[in-house]
C-alpha cells in the first residue's frame, strides 16, 4: 500500500505528523491491516507518544506484535 510505505518514510526522516496521516488513512481502507497498525504504533513511540498507542490499543513494545 502506497500509504504505509509513504508513512514509514515520513517517520524515518521525523515528520510524525504526516506519517500518522498516511497510517490512519490506510486505516481507512483496511481497518485489520496490520501493518498500517503497527507503522502508527512505531510513529507514536518514534514521538514519545506511547500513551496514544496503549490508548489505541496498538503494541508499544515489539514483544506485543507476536501474532
């Protein structure tokens, strides 16, 4: 999907804001996709926003991702 792979670029070069745009709109689309998932979860934890993930339910720990 062309909107996680534009997110996972936006959080490697920091901008949080777009990368979480991109996930949540793939989200849309495909609200089990677990990959637009767990690139929001690392865009929150990449911002310090682990808070928003536990909130949302999303893994903040690679640990929590093991199917």
């Amino acid at each position: 999907m062309e909107d996680i792979a534009l997110g996972n670029l936006y959080r490697e070069s920091g901008q949080y804001a777009l990368s979480e745009k991109e996930f949540r709109q793939a989200l849309t689309l495909n609200e089990h996709a677990v990959d637009a998932k767990l690139g929001l979860a690392q865009t929150y934890a990449s911002n310090d926003q682990n808070a928003m993930a536990e909130i949302l339910g999303l893994p903040t720990t690679w640990e929590q991702t093991a199917l």
